[in-house]
C-alpha cells in the first residue's frame, strides 16, 4: 500500500497531522476511512477545492476509503469568515447547491466498485436536522470551552473588527458533530482538510474523546494541507472576474483550461506536484524542462490537459486544446464546433457589431475597434507590415473589407497582431 503521508510530504502538501508516528500506522494497518467536508456556500466547487479533493482521491487510490460529506447542515451557517458575517441562504437553495456539489464530487471518486475502498457520499443535514437545541447544547456544547473557542484566530479577528454572531460562533461545534457521527457511523478515524480548518478538525477529535471515552475504532487523527497562494500574493484559483469554477457553466472548460496554462513559471511547478496525478519522474521531467526552457510552457500544457480532462472530459478536453491552437493559427478554426469556437472567443476582447445590407467594416477598424492597435493608422501599418490576421489568414490589403463568407459558423471574425494578441468580433 502506497505511503500517502510521505506522497502528500513529497508533493509538498502537507501541512500538520496530530500524531503523525500514530497517523502512518493506521494507513499501514488499513484501508482507514477518511473523510473531507465541503460547505454548499454557492452553486458550485472551485479550483481551490481541488487540493482537498484530490486528496481524496489520493487516498482511494492508495486502498482507503474516502468519504466526501456535503454540508447541507453547516452549508446554512457557514464556516466563519476573517472579515463578516455570511450572508444566510434559504434551506431549498442549499439543498439545490448540494446536489450539485454532490455530483461535482463523484466525478472524481469510486462510488461503485465494491471492496472496502469504496467511496461514501455523506450530507450532515441528515444527522442535524433532528437534533433539538437542548440536545445540541446538553449532549454536545457542555465539551466546548468558550475560553478555547475564543482564542480561535477567525474569532480573534472577528471581535477586534464588526464582532461576530452566535450563529457563527456555533459552527465549530456542528463540524465537530460531524467528525463524531461518522466516527460512530462508518468507524472515519481520520478528517482532511486545508490548514485553515486546523481548529475546527481537532475540535472533532476532542468531541470524539470526551463523548466516547474508550475509542472503539481507535484512534482518531487530523490531516490539514497547505493552502496555495500565488507567486504574486493574491489567491489560488482567483481571477480577475471571481474564482475559477468546476461548473462548466460557471467557467467555461476552455476558460478552466486557459487558468492553468497561464500560469506563472514560478507558481507551475508547485501546482503540478499539487495536482497532478504523474508519476515522482514525470513531474520531475517537467520541472527539468520548465526550468530549461520555460517559454515551451511543458508544465504548464501538461497540467492544464490533465486537469481539464479530469474536470470536464476526454472529449471536452480535446475540443479546448483544439481551439487554443486553432485561435494561434495551428488549426482550422471552421473545425471547431460552435459551442467551444463560443466560449473561446469569450475570453478575448469582444465586440459585437451590426452589419446592415450584408456590409462589414474594413479590417483596420475591425483591430481598433477590438483594442489590437490605437488607431485606424496604426492598424494599416500592421497590416502594410504583415501583421495582421483574419481568420488566421494573412491581411494583404490595407483596405482589405471581410465579406459574410468570412464569417465563422456564419457569426464570428477572428482577428489577430503578431503571433499572440487576440481579438474577435461577433456579427449580428
């Protein structure tokens, strides 16, 4: 069985455990049961989920068994923020956010083959929405210390700003819940998580003991991992336009895919340990190359097709690797198919224009009109300097007027300066 410890270690992931010596005994003795909880807070995961849930998968991989819980509960409180209070959504929109977290997970999980690695779906609105607030307060809030739940960093922070509510204030004791149920439930003897959930995580533990005392199935232990940060300060998995979404309707896969082939040469090669699935060698090769030839952008193509492929598809994979190279003149952009041809586009600078009695504009304003040059003079010398691209087709007129059959699935003109500034316009 695969030393997980020493994989995450390696893969440089690995941020605490509780008793590690105690921790890498369990795994040898297993399969153990793990689990990892994700809140519904929107519709939709994002690629900052990825490091807990290919964590999970990880540790199928290597015999145990996960289990992914979706806080249907917890979702309706949410885990205390450094700044303010969450906003309270309804019961039926978390319920809706839940299915679709739900099924986002099992696409990166074994929920059918039999065998004691098999995954498990969990949703702790199950085991909550039962419990009365005598019971919640009698059963299980006597075993929090205040004195402990205040020295918490996120409600330090809190008290010294805007304060914070009860409701949040609680919501260390229904994770905790959720810890000792599925100890008694599946014998889970292990929780992950990233290394902000440090304190709710051995929270869990400290329930499991004082409400149990002798532990039937052993030991319980805590995993948390590093957060990612980028090179440049800001968050993982954040854009300019708001996170990078696995709902394909959220971030589109050509968009999803274009995250991970721009990223920064100082931040792949930690993103390619982090996520990918490659063997020690393989990953190393990258690191090789990247620091040899980093404008080849070997890790970043790698990580971006592997990824993509396991959050969207084989297939859909394909399509966005087709339009990227299609966009720079390395493919046909009429074998595209209009939904990805759609959604590559909309990553560009876009504009959209009315053509009345089938007459377009003259490329030069087609590249001022799309911000590639700043005038109409300086978009006649690109092009009297062959710079300037149609459809990946070569301008040779500085008066050169694109015609309906131009147009790409009868709507689009792809333009381009140089070899990699891009810009499109759609015609109504």
């Amino acid at each position: 069985m695969t030393d997980i410890v020493d994989e995450l270690r390696w893969r440089g992931v690995l941020a605490q455990t509780t008793d590690e010596e105690a921790l890498r005994k369990a795994l040898a003795d297993g399969p153990l049961t793990l689990y990892c909880g994700f809140d519904p807070t929107a519709k939709s995961l994002h690629v900052g989920h990825l490091t807990q849930i290919l964590a999970l998968r990880r540790f199928q991989l290597a015999g145990h068994r996960p289990i992914a819980l979706v806080g249907g509960a917890t979702g309706l409180i949410g885990d205390p923020k450094p700044s303010a209070e969450r906003v309270l959504n309804d019961v039926e929109t978390v319920q809706e956010w839940v299915t679709a977290l739900r099924g986002q997970l099992a696409a990166f999980l074994d929920f059918d083959t039999p065998g004691p690695g098999r995954a498990v779906m969990a949703d702790n609105y199950e085991w909550t929405e039962g419990v009365s607030a005598l019971t919640l307060l009698r059963d299980y809030g006597k075993h929090f210390s205040v004195n402990q739940m205040l020295a918490r960093e996120t409600v330090k922070s809190r008290l010294d700003g805007e304060g914070m509510s009860y409701t949040e204030f609680s919501y260390v004791i229904l994770q905790s819940l959720d810890f000792l149920q599925l100890y008694r439930q599946y014998g889970c003897t292990l929780q992950i998580g990233g290394s902000d959930q440090w304190g709710n995580i051995t929270a869990g533990l400290d329930l499991i003991r004082r409400v149990l005392g002798n532990q039937p199935h052993g030991s319980a232990h805590a995993l948390t991992q590093n957060l990612l940060t980028k090179a440049d300060g800001t968050k993982f998995g954040k854009t300019e336009g708001g996170a990078v979404w696995l709902d394909p309707e959220l971030t589109t896969p050509y968009a999803f895919y274009q995250f991970w082939l721009n990223a920064d040469d100082r931040d792949v090669t930690r993103y390619v340990r982090t996520f990918s699935f490659k063997s020690r060698e393989e990953i190393e090769e990258l690191e090789r190359a990247t620091e040899e030839r980093p404008q080849a952008r070997a890790a970043q193509r790698a990580l971006a097709e592997e990824l993509t492929a396991l959050v969207h598809g084989t297939e859909q994979c394909a399509a966005v690797v087709a339009a990227s190279k299609a966009l720079f003149g390395q493919g046909e952009l009429t074998d595209l198919d209009e939904h990805t041809l759609a959604a590559a586009l909309g990553e560009l600078p876009l504009a959209r224009i009315s053509a009345e009695a089938g007459e377009l504009p003259p490329v030069a304003d087609l590249l001022t009109l799309v911000d590639l040059v700043p005038s109409k003079s300086a978009a006649r010398r690109t092009i009297k300097e062959g710079g300037a691209y149609l459809n990946n087709t070569k301008v040779g007129s500085e008066d050169a007027v694109p015609t309906r059959n131009d147009l790409v699935h009868g709507r689009w003109l792809v333009l381009r300066r140089g070899k990699r500034n891009l810009g499109a316009v759609e015609v109504a």
